[in-house]
C-alpha cells in the first residue's frame, strides 16, 4: 500500500529499497527516460570552482583564518579568533610577492579593562560615545506629574485674573461707629436729585414710561409742561405702538447735555416695529419728563407750510447745513445761504442770512473751527426765527431773523 503522500501523477520512477545513489544515477530507466537527470556526484576533496583565490586583484585582501595558521599565532595571547589582513603591493603579485599578513587578535568587548591603555579607540571613548546605550530611560511618570501641576497652577492664576475686576470689595473696618453711618441715606437722596445723575439712571425708563402710555391723561405725567400743553396734546399727541410692558433695550443710546442753563439727555433706539424713535427727557420737579415739543420737532408752523410760503416763522425747529443756492432775490453777493431740514429729511427749505448780520455772524460761527475744537459738524440742530423776504423770492426762500439757540430744548 502506497503511503498517502505519493503523488501518482509523479512520472518520476519508484526506487527500489537498498538502492543507493550511484545505482540510482547509473540506472537504465532513469538513462532512458525523459526525466531530468541528477547531476553526479563530486569526487572527494574536490574545490568549488568559486573556491580559488584570485590572484589579479589589485586592492587591499582581507581573509579570515580559523585557528592554528599563521605565523603570529604565537604572539597572540588569546587565539580563539584570529583576523589576518593582507596588504600586497599595486604592483603585479607575479613580479613582487605580497607581504605576510599581519595578525591581531579579535577579544570580546567586556574582556577588555576600560582604563586599558591598549583598549581600541572605541573602548576608550568617553562622554556621549561611553555612555551612549548605557542611558537610564526618562522617568515619564514624573515629567507628566511636573506638567499637571504646572498647568492646573497656570489655569487657577487665569481664573484669578479673570475674576479679580468683578470681586465684590471687603468691608474695610474704619474704627468709624456705626451711629455715625446714619447720615450716609441722607447723602444718597441729595445726589438722586443731582439732575446729571437723574438723567444718567433714568432716561431710558422716563421714555419707557411715556411710550406705555395709552390716554392722555395717562402721557400728561410724563410730558413736560404736560397741564399747560393738554390742549395741544390732545391735538397732536399720539399713542406709540409698544406692548403694556415694554421697556427700551440695553442698546438704546441716551446722551446727557448741559448749556445754556439746560440739563437733558438725548434718548435713541428702535421699537418692536423696528421704527426708529429720538426724545429729549429732561428733569422737572424732581422727576425726569419728555419734552414733548422738542422730541416731534414742534413749531409755530409746520414745513408743510414753510414749502408753500405761508405759516408764522417766529419760532422753527430745524436742522440747519450750508447751502449754495442763490437767486435775484438773494444774492451771494449780499447774503449768505442755508439750508433748513425738518424731522422729516424729506422736507427742506432754503434760508438766506444778511451778511454782517447778527444772526449770520452766529450762525457761521458754527461752521468755523475754533481756536480749541479743530474740527466741525456739518449740521446743527437749532431754534430760529424766519421772516419772508424780497416778494419776487420764490415760496421756499425765507430770511432767518434770529438764532434763537442751539439744540431744539427750550431753557
């Protein structure tokens, strides 16, 4: 029975037990057949063909001897491994023979003392090369304990930092009685009546107030002069449109003034309708009140009626630039010209100022840097009285009298 790894596609034959090579090699069938051959056997002490030295090569030879060969085998105190190093000559080794190989003895690297002065290069080496592989590892654990503490102290100095403007302060102990502090609420209700102060903590919620108002007598609180002007509200006033609760936002700019004997504080922002809304507030009887007439920009005659040359002039609210528009009737040679805008931008008219004038010399004035402020605005709010002038001017043409004052609240 064939064992279970004969392949019997295999064409090659079936040797016989007690068979032997030279039998096999030297057998009929394996001679007659078309199977290839195994090469015969090299006889006994025979060298490769690779195994000879070559005897033509120009350049330094190395060859390794076992041991017992050599002439310096005697000199070597330990033979155990032997390195001879063959330098012949350049010239052709059939005219000169190669001189002898020079013998050293191969040792161990721990076999060698390091203080040994006859120790190769390597062994004697000291600093990076003596220590190199010798290098305990880095201790990692420690490093990264180092590093944790160095970062959390660095986020608690952050956190510090962070919060140290917004600390509230400690009481700091005066020696001071405490009877004495009771004259401190009296201190705080004579600075609530400071108008500045009133006007910077409550002029948003004074427009607030005005704004939520629904009825008349509901805005007369909040309107200044409000019983004296409860006819003319009642006239022109109208309702705002913001919810019951409706409070101006954060955003809402107010900017406090004071000249002329007048305190107030100019109050802009949006409303829920995104409409844009501007008052003036300004404190009364120790309370702080919407100046009705100079928030709508309210005159003597409306710009409707100035356009078409008709309405009473004695007192206008406008915002007032520079003009160039000249005509028969006002020359550039003898006035000077303006242009006056309304509430609406929309609605404009041109004004004329006599050259030498007092009106002209105070209204130029603001168009003039001066010797402090180095720079101008382009247009002013002011109050003015108006007069028609030369009858062959045309409708919106008007002569201004006087410059009442700067800004449109009244003293």
């Amino acid at each position: 029975m064939d064992p279970p790894f004969i392949d019997p596609n295999n064409p090659a034959p079936k040797i016989a037990d007690g068979d032997t090579r030279d039998n096999v090699e030297n057998s009929p069938i394996l001679r007659e057949s078309d199977s290839p051959s195994l090469p015969p056997r090299r006889p006994e002490g025979s060298r490769g063909a690779g195994a000879k030295v070559r005897d033509d090569v120009d350049g330094p030879i190395l060859r390794i001897e076992p041991e017992g060969r050599g002439e310096a085998e005697s000199s070597v105190e330990d033979p155990a491994v032997r390195l001879e190093v063959l330098e012949p000559s350049r010239e052709s080794p059939a005219a000169k023979k190669a001189p002898g190989p020079r013998v050293f003895a191969a040792r161990q690297m721990s076999d060698v003392p390091a203080n040994d002065e006859t120790a190769p290069v390597w062994q004697s080496a000291v600093g990076e090369g003596r220590e190199w592989g010798n290098e305990k590892p880095p201790e990692s654990v420690k490093w990264m304990i180092y590093w944790g503490a160095g970062i959390a102290v660095l986020l608690v100095i952050g956190v510090v930092l962070k919060s140290g403007p917004d600390r509230k302060e400690q009481p700091v102990n005066t020696g001071v009685p405490k009877a004495d502090t009771a004259a401190r609420p009296v201190e705080r209700e004579i600075a609530v009546t400071d108008p500045l102060l009133m006007l910077e903590t409550g002029s948003r919620a004074a427009y607030g107030a005005y704004a939520r108002a629904r009825t008349l007598d509901e805005v007369i609180p909040h309107v200044r002069n409000g019983d004296a002007m409860r006819q003319l509200l009642e006239q022109e006033w109208q309702p705002i449109p913001v919810p019951p609760d409706w409070e101006p936002a954060n955003k809402t700019s107010s900017q406090n003034f004071q000249n002329d004997s007048r305190t107030y504080a100019a109050v802009s922002g949006i409303l829920p309708d995104f409409s844009p809304f501007e008052a003036y507030v300004v404190p009364e009887d120790g309370r702080l009140a919407v100046d009705w007439e100079a928030s709508t920009g309210h005159g003597t005659a409306t710009f409707e009626e100035l356009e078409s040359g008709e309405g009473d002039g004695s007192f206008i609210r406008a915002a007032i630039q520079r003009g160039q528009f000249y005509t028969a009737a006002f020359p550039e040679s003898d006035y000077r010209s303006f242009r006056l805008i309304s509430v609406d931008p929309d609605q404009a008219i041109w004004a004329y100022t006599l050259r030498g004038s007092a009106a002209d010399d105070a209204i130029i004035a603001l168009f003039r840097p001066g010797a402090i402020l180095a720079g101008v605005q382009n247009e002013y709010r002011i109050c003015l009285s108006l007069r028609r002038g030369d009858p062959e001017s045309l409708a919106n043409q008007w002569e201004i009298g006087e410059l009442l004052h700067i800004d449109w609240v009244r003293p």
